[in-house]
C-alpha cells in the first residue's frame, strides 16, 4: 500500500485531469502488485528447497551414466579413424590441431573422421531407434 501510494505521489504529474482519477490510481495499484508478486516469484525460484528434491539429482547421475556407456558402446563399433577425432574433439574439447598432434593425423584428417563419424553414429542410431 506504501509503495502504492508513494507511486502516486511521484507520478502525480502524469495524471491527466480529464480522465476518472480512480482508474489511473487502480492502474498504478495494480502495477505494483505485479512487481511485488514477479520479485516474490523470482525470490521463491531462487530459495527452492533442495532436501525434497534428492531424487532428482540422483537420477540425472544415473541418466548421464547411462548415456555415457551408450555412447561409449557406439563409438566402440567405429574405426580408430572415425572414433579419435571424435573423442579429441567432440569429448574431451580439443582443438582440431591438438587432437591431429595427439593422434599423428592431419588436422584435415581430423575434420573428415569427425563429419563421417558423426555421420556413421546418426545412423546407428537410427538403427537403433
């Protein structure tokens, strides 16, 4: 209500004489209302209680274990060729120079095995699938 109140004082130069003076002071009300519940939202998102929530931290664990062993079968059926550019680049992050280095590839090399990998993996997928 402070708030409220202390809007109509510092906009009281907006107010247009013509018009009902209810309306432009429910508008104002109304206003602040909406940043008071948007701040109390905000407030609420950001102290959510975690104790409640463990199950969903432990699934998320599993659910990445899952997906890394599914991944690793997968890259395990391509060739050295397909697979190393792959994991250099796409997993571990790095660069294409670092992983031709690293794998005695040309960096061109690495480029290709990491489209056609790529390639080949989206179709086992959708093997899969």
């Amino acid at each position: 209500m402070q708030e409220s109140l202390l809007a109509v004082h510092n906009q009281l130069h907006t107010y247009d004489a013509a018009q009902p003076l209810s309306a432009w002071v429910q508008a104002i009300a109304r206003y602040k209302l909406i940043d008071l519940l948007r701040r109390r939202a905000a407030h609420d998102l950001l102290n959510d209680p975690l104790d409640e929530e463990m199950e969903l931290f432990t699934t998320a664990d599993s659910e990445a274990a899952e997906a890394r062993r599914d991944l690793n079968k997968l890259l395990a059926d391509l060739p050295d060729q397909f697979r190393l550019p792959i994991v250099h680049t796409k997993l571990e992050g790095l660069s294409v120079k670092e992983a031709a280095d690293l794998s005695g590839m040309s960096e061109s090399a690495i480029k290709v095995g990491v489209h056609r990998g790529l390639k080949a993996l989206a179709a086992k997928i959708r093997g899969v699938l």
